[in-house]
C-alpha cells in the first residue's frame, strides 16, 4: 500500500457529511477529550468554513497546546553550509538554473565564524541545512561541519544541539549521520500531490518521490529516532496537504511501535530569487485566516508533536500562531551560506525573509506576549527521543520535565545574552512560572536558577 493514497484524501475532502457543523463540533468535542483524531475527523475540522467553528477549533488548540508544552517557545537558528544544488525545483533560489544566485559553499573556518556570531546572540540549538550537492555537500563534508559547529566557542558558550535538513540517504548513510551527533533529522516532502511534485521538481535527484517520501523510514530504521517532516503549503490545495501529511504520520507510527515525527514544520510559499513559482502567483496561495486553522488543526489531530514556525512569516502573523499551536521557532535567522557575517543577501539567499528582526529583540517580544523562551537540549542528550519522548508527550508528563529546564536555560540566556530591558521584561514571567509550579518542582527549579546565577552552564533535569 502507497504510504499515501490520495483517492482516499479525494473521497474524504469531497464526502458533504463533514460539511455538518454537528459533526465538526463534535470532533472538537472529541479532541478536547484526549481521544485521538482519526482521517475522517481531520477531514471534517478542514471541510469548515464557519468563523465560529473556526474559533472553537482554534481555543481548543490552545488548550491542548497549553497542556503538554505550557507557555514554552523554543528558540533554535538555521545555518545554511552550501547553496549550490542540482535540483531544479521552481520554488527555490537555489535551483540549479538559477544563474542569477551567486553560490558559495562554507569551509570549516567560515562555518567557525557563523557559529560564534550565534553563539554570541545567545543560540544553543542550530538546525543546519545543505543544498543537495554530491560534490560540494557530501556526506563527510556535513560531518566535518557539524564536527565544526559542535567545537566552536564563544566566552565559554556552545552549540547543544545541532539537526540537520538534508536530502534523502540509504540506510547506511544515515546511520554514519547518526555517529556524527545530530539531534532531528528532517527533510520535507514539499508537496504530497504526486502530480504536483512532477510538475515543481522537473528535473535533479529530488524529482523522486517515492524515494523522498520513504526517507523517515530509511532514518529510523538506522537508529535516528528523532524525526521531522513538513510540507510547503502553497504549491497544492493546503486541505490535501494536511491530510496527506497525517497519512505520513500514521504510516510511522503504524510502523515504528508509536513513534511518529518528532516535529513538523509548515513553511509558506515565499517569493525567491528568479524562482518561477512563487506566493503570489500559485493558485494554491494560502491565505493567513486559513494558515492559522491548519496549525490548529494539526495542533488537535497530533498534540505531542513539536511545531516548527520560521522567519518566512512575519512578526504579526508569528505572535498570532504562538497561541494555539506553535512550540519552535527561528530568531535572527539567514537563508544563505554565510549570511550571518554578510551585509548583502538578496543574491544568495533561498527565499525572502518576513521576520527580519535580531534574537534579542524577539526574546523580548515574546516574553511581552506572556511566552516563556526556551533554550533547553535536554531531552536529546538524556536520551528522551523516540519511544521515549513520545511517552511523555503523548501522556502530557514533557511539561515537568521541560519547565524547569525553560527557566534553567533563559535564566543563563538573560545573565550572558540579554540587553537590560529584556531581563527587566522577563523577571514577572519569571516568577510566575516558579509561582504556578507544584512545591518540590519549584524548590527543584529555584536551586537550578541558583545554579546558573552562581556561574554554572548547562544546567538541566
């Protein structure tokens, strides 16, 4: 069987059942009560289009958001190694025939300096992303740079965790990522619609679908437990795209004993150098109102899985998401090899930015918001992954784990990072966590704070 069969996902978003505002509600109602959303639930929450379904949908989504991940963000920034790529995909500056790019692949001593530069904002989580290039990115090559990444310091500060987003690899490739250290590997099916795939890769490795949308299966086989996938919405009908992506995700967790993807990401169509396809002229475009019912829905139809917002979106439309849905974001981020050390982007970058703002700047805006920033890699490097990650997520219990180590970690954040007016913004958000906190949880959470504010790093459950 096909992982994704898109004559049910025709069958299922055409059926007018799931038009009934009965059935829709009592979906929420289902959600709400912690009972697993099947294919045909997630079809009716996506067949509304009542404001006030669409609101019911969204409080609900905060609340179950709330319960497993509480106010936490987690703040991670991408770093780009190559742009040069032998794809040729329509939505992307980087495509091969792209010949207005200028193309650059970092050495190790160019990644060094990128690395310090956020190590110097305030960073401790790195996703790290390669065009897909035999000769100029291979295998050794990204294991050299993470190598790199995970060696550079900045006045005592590192890199915690680095993922990668990488192209597809065999079995064996993957397990010699696995020996470098990665934390998340992902990698985005872009579309699920196979005609649609056909038409926006029309040429390179990437063109192969099957070959792509079976890489999470080759990744967990090898031993990397912590997986993310994602869609670019924009390039196919967004309804088809979530309910595809929930095939996705049912298909691992049918496979691989409950464990599903780790996070999924859910990137817009942006406009990009000289690329053919782009948000303003795909019949596909997503729409902000409708952008922020599919976080919501996916928010209730997979509650314990982390979910990726990056600088794509601007600052309006981030602060709106936060609420009901998104748990990671990016902060201060470039899209280009080098980017961090550059002044002029606009010719190497992989698509426009919307968020332009410095870290700092977004720390302090979200903490304005009522949000806790997190800079916490714990989990990884206590071998909370896979079955067991997904344990206490799925059981709401990641939350007693993950708030003392959010304060623990921002705590360090504003001593070493934060400008003034951000720790005078932070200290009532502070101390209200440790007041919403059960007694043994805050006594535990104060000595960590303690801990940091006597000069010790890193400090964790």
């Amino acid at each position: 069987m096909p992982i994704i069969d898109e004559e049910r996902i025709a069958a299922l978003l055409a059926d007018p059942r799931f038009t009934d505002e009965g059935r829709q509600r009592d979906t929420i109602a289902k959600a709400r009560s912690r009972e697993r959303l099947t294919l045909e639930d997630v079809a009716a929450l996506l067949h509304t289009r009542s404001r006030d379904i669409r609101e019911e949908i969204h409080l609900a989504a905060r609340d179950e958001k709330k319960r497993i991940y509480g106010n936490r963000l987690v703040f991670f920034a991408p770093l780009y190694l190559t742009n040069r790529c032998v794809n040729n995909c329509l939505y992307c500056s980087f495509r091969r025939e792209n010949d207005e790019l200028v193309r650059a692949t970092l050495t190790q001593d160019e990644i060094r300096r990128e690395v310090e530069f956020l190590l110097e904002q305030g960073h401790k989580r790195l996703l790290l992303v390669a065009g897909e290039h035999p000769k100029e990115a291979p295998l050794e090559y990204i294991g050299q740079s993470i190598a790199t990444v995970y060696d550079a310091r900045w006045n005592g500060a590192n890199i915690r965790r680095a993922n990668i987003n990488a192209a597809p690899m065999t079995v064996d490739e993957f397990r010699a990522l696995k020996s470098f250290g990665i934390g998340t590997y992902q990698c985005f099916q872009e579309t699920y619609h196979r005609e649609t795939y056909a038409h926006v890769h029309p040429s390179g490795r990437k063109r192969d679908y099957d070959w792509r949308v079976t890489a999470m299966d080759r990744a967990i086989e090898a031993g990397i437990d912590d997986v993310g996938i994602g869609v670019l919405f924009g390039l196919y009908d967004y309804r088809f795209e979530v309910m595809a992506m929930m095939q996705h995700i049912l298909h691992l967790e049918e496979h691989f004993d409950g464990v599903g993807p780790h996070t999924i990401s859910i990137p817009r169509l942006e406009p990009a150098l000289n690329a053919p396809l782009d948000s303003t002229n795909s019949p596909w475009t997503v729409a902000d109102e409708d952008f922020q019912t599919v976080v919501a829905i996916l928010r209730l139809a997979v509650p314990y899985t982390g979910m990726i917002l990056s600088t794509r979106e601007n600052a309006d439309t981030r602060r709106g998401l936060f609420d009901f849905g998104i748990s990671q974001i990016s902060a201060g981020s470039r899209t280009d090899p080098g980017g961090y050390m550059a002044s002029d982007h606009a010719t190497s970058e992989q698509f426009q930015l919307g968020d332009h703002r410095p870290m700092d700047e977004v720390v302090r805006d979200v903490v304005s918001l009522g949000y806790m920033p997190s800079f916490c890699t714990a989990c990884y490097r206590s071998g909370r992954t896979g079955d067991r990650f997904m344990d206490l997520a799925k059981s709401g219990n990641i939350g007693k784990i993950c708030a003392p180590n959010a304060l623990a970690t921002f705590e360090e954040y504003l001593n070493d990072f934060a400008g003034d007016d951000t720790r005078e913004a932070a200290k009532a958000l502070m101390q209200a966590e440790l007041d919403a906190m059960p007694e043994k949880t805050r006594e535990k959470t104060e000595e960590m704070i303690r801990k940091v504010d006597g000069g010790e790093k890193d400090i964790y459950l």
